[in-house]
C-alpha cells in the first residue's frame, strides 16, 4: 500500500513510525516530512520526499496526491483540514483520513462549535460570540473572574486569554478585534471559566461509527507547575488516570455521540480523529474544545501503546469501515512523553544550534525519540530547527517509570540552547 502523511513535526514522525512497522506499508511519501523520518525507509519500505511541499499548501498538496497516486492520504494537522485538502481529495476519489471543511469547522470555528453545543445540549462553558468591543465589554461585565477569551478562528494554540483582571480582559478584547490574529480575531468567544481537571479523549470515526481511543493528559503550559504561557504542549502522558472506563463512556454518551450525531444531521458528517478536550469537575465532564486531527505530542504516546496496526484503523475512518474492524489492542503500561523545545518557545526562538546524544537517548527499547523540528546534515549532525524540536517518548510499568524512562533519555541529550519542563505528570503522580 502507499501512503502519503502531511505533516512536519513529532506527532507525524509518531505516526510514520508506527504505520512503517506495518506490513501493509510498502511505500511512503512524505509531505513534507522531516529528516528523521526519511529515516524510517528499509528493504520493505520506500521513503519519497516532498521537502519543498508546505504541510499548509493546499494546492500544492492535491497536486502531489494527483502525481503519487496513494492508496491513502493522512492529515497530520488542522490548517490543511481547515483549508479543504480532505474535499479535494474526496473529489478526485483518493481516500483520506481527516475531515472535509465544513466538519474540520469543530476546530476551525469556536463560534460554530460553541453555538453547535448549545443547540445540541453539549456540556460546554456557558458563553457568548461577539464581535465588537462593546458587545465584548458588556459580556465581560456579567462575568466574575477569571475571564476566558477566544479567537473564533485558528491561531496555532495562542488565540486563548485567561486573565483575572478585567481591564486587561478588555483590553485583550479590543486587540483581538482590531485584528491580532487577522480574520481568525474578527469574532470572539467569551466564556464562564471552568474549574476541574483537564483530559482528552481521541475517538476515530468514520462518518457514521465511533470508536475510543484511549485519553491522555497534556502540559499546555511552557514552565514547570503550569506557569508561562501556553504552548503547543511541553509533554504529555496516557492513559489519564482521570478518564477511566466509566467516564470515557459518560464523555461517549454525553458529548462524542450527540455531536456526531449532530453533524450528520446538519449534512458534515465527521471522519478523522476527534480529539475531545475535556474539563472534569464533580464527575461531570464538560468541552473544552474539539480538534479535529491527533494532539501533538498526545498522539506520541498513543502510538507507544497501541498494539494494533495502525493503517487499517486510519483507512477503516477513510472507508466508512469502523463498524467491522476488529476492536483496537492497547498496551495497558503507561507511556509519557517530555517535549525538548528551542530556548524562546513558544515566542521567537533561534535556530541551527547543535544536538549530540540523541543515540544514546534511545538505547534503552522503552525510550523512543520522535524529532520535530530538527535538521540533519549529510554527515549525520542534528541541529534545532523549530520551536518544539526533540520528543523523548518512553513505556513503563506504570506512569512514574515511564516518566522515568523519559528523564533517563532526556538526560541523554545535550543541547545547550534547549529547555524542557521537568514535572511531566505531576498532577497524576502527586494523587
Ligand atoms: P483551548 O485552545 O480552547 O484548548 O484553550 C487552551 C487552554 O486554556 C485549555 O487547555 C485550558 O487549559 C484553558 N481553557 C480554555 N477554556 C477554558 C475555560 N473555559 N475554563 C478554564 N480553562 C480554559
Ligand atoms: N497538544 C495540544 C494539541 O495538539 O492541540
């Protein structure tokens, strides 16, 4: 079979692994992919790349699809999602794991999903789309602090304000609506902050059927105990002990099945990965957001666990075919995953600085080292090439031996100009 995977970073790397141990794969071709995973080529598997192709550029992305003719193409992140390459795809009859636009709108729009929850008694922040700063600052002044301010559209996980003051929220505001994040900031969701602790749930679906995956637990901040601001995710780990079994059916039957069900009744029905992320409070799980693609580094440690092959599972969300696949085989250990990210991040960051050790990083079979932003040179150097750079991955018996696991990698690793957080998993262990 010959898959085409879009995407650049760790989370792609994860998943290029995971469908080369497969024996269906014969052939890969990476848009554009990263140095490390050309790697990933052996005597059963062909590696092509496309280094010129943006993991953004739809067009372009339809026009190598065109060329290579996959069997498959995989949708790593949201922009191209957003951007219709899934619709595209579909049209020519290429079979595609992701959704089409008007369903990547889960995440595109908050606006869409917030009024979609309402409609549908999705448990969800009460809140309010507005789109001038009066209406801003009338909303605001119902609200007691903390206030929770959104850009409607995508805005690479920074469109997020959390603030206790009201002045600055208001400020916030009006920056926002005069364009901070261009069109994405023309409309803003404000919402009641919600208390709790915060999971998320992957579910493949196809359309019609829907399936759990497992939950995991991010670290969206950039400093240790949750300080600094937002990033991407610095680190991350599965199962999350707060998602068990009951409450993984509770989110199932509460928010993941009526918004599924939703969306085929309004005609955009969902295929891809819906990444549900959730605030737990009292037992009661409410949305925080929909994503409509893997979590990065979340879907790292997925990967570490899943037992079953990955690439009937992603072609069965293509082909309406979740209904019959036999069920997904999961390592019941833990894995967790510690995000090594360019000093700067998530703000500007320099780059070209230079990494040794990562070898020895992965000598033992628990730790597995994705790359996500590097660069190797013909002579094998590796260089820092991004915000997030480096992912060190790691099993274990139970969650401190996998974050143990992962330290005993990261130590591995020398890189002056890089930092990483060194509490991974710290709500989970103190309990
Ligand atoms: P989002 O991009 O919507 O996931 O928001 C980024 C982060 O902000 C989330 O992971 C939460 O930690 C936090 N957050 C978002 N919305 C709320 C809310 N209504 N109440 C509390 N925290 C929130
Ligand atoms: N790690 C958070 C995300 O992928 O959105």
């Amino acid at each position: 079979m010959k898959i085409m995977l879009v995407g650049t970073g760790g989370r792609e790397h994860a998943l290029a692994w995971k469908m080369a141990q497969s024996p269906l794969l014969a052939e890969l071709v990476l848009a554009p992919g990263n140095d490390a995973m050309e790697k990933l080529a052996s005597n059963n598997l062909a590696i092509s790349r496309q280094p010129e192709t943006s993991a953004d550029d739809v067009e372009a992305l339809v026009e190598l699809a065109k060329s290579c003719k996959p069997d498959l193409v995989v949708i790593g992140p949201e922009n191209a999602l957003a951007g219709g390459l899934a619709d595209k795809l579909n049209d020519l009859g290429i079979n595609v794991f992701g959704p089409n636009a008007a369903a990547a709108r889960l995440e595109s729009s908050k606006a869409f999903t917030k009024d979609f929850c309402q409609r549908h008694n999705i448990p969800a922040a009460r809140s309010k789309t507005v789109s001038s700063e009066n209406e801003a600052n009338d909303y605001l002044e119902t609200l007691s602090a903390p206030y929770v301010l959104k850009a409607d559209g995508l805005a690479a996980g920074k469109g997020v304000v959390i603030t206790e003051d009201l002045i600055e929220a208001k400020a916030s505001a009006k920056q926002m609506l005069d364009g901070q994040f261009g069109e994405a900031s023309s409309k803003l969701v404000i919402e009641e902050f919600l208390t709790g602790e915060e999971a998320s749930l992957f579910v493949l679906c196809d359309g019609k059927t829907a399936v759990p995956m497992v939950g995991a637990q991010d670290h969206k901040r950039a400093f240790d105990g949750d300080t600094g601001p937002n990033t991407g995710g610095m680190g991350c780990y599965s199962p999350a002990p707060i998602l068990d079994d009951e409450m993984t059916d509770k989110v199932m039957q509460q928010i993941v099945k009526p918004t599924l069900a939703g969306m085929v009744e309004q005609g955009t029905p969902f295929s891809g990965v819906l990444y549900a992320g959730l605030m737990i409070d009292n037992n009661q799980p409410k949305l925080i957001e929909y994503n409509v693609r893997f979590g990065d580094p979340e879907c790292q440690v997925l990967m570490l666990r899943l037992q079953s092959d990955l690439i009937p599972a992603l072609m069965a969300c293509a082909t309406e075919g979740l209904a019959t696949m036999e069920p997904l085989s999961w390592d019941q250990r833990s894995a967790a995953c510690v995000v090594m990210a360019a000093n700067g991040y998530p703000r500007t960051v320099s780059k070209g600085s230079i990494i040794t050790g990562i070898e020895q990083a992965s000598i033992s079979p628990a730790v597995k080292v994705f790359h996500a932003g590097t660069k190797i040179s013909v002579n094998g150097e590796v260089s820092a090439n991004g915000g997030r750079v480096l992912n060190i991955a790691a099993s274990g018996e139970d969650l401190s031996q996998a974050v143990a696991n992962c330290y005993a990698g990261v130590e591995q690793v020398n890189w002056s100009q890089g930092f990483y957080r060194r509490d991974i998993g710290w709500r989970a262990l103190g309990k």
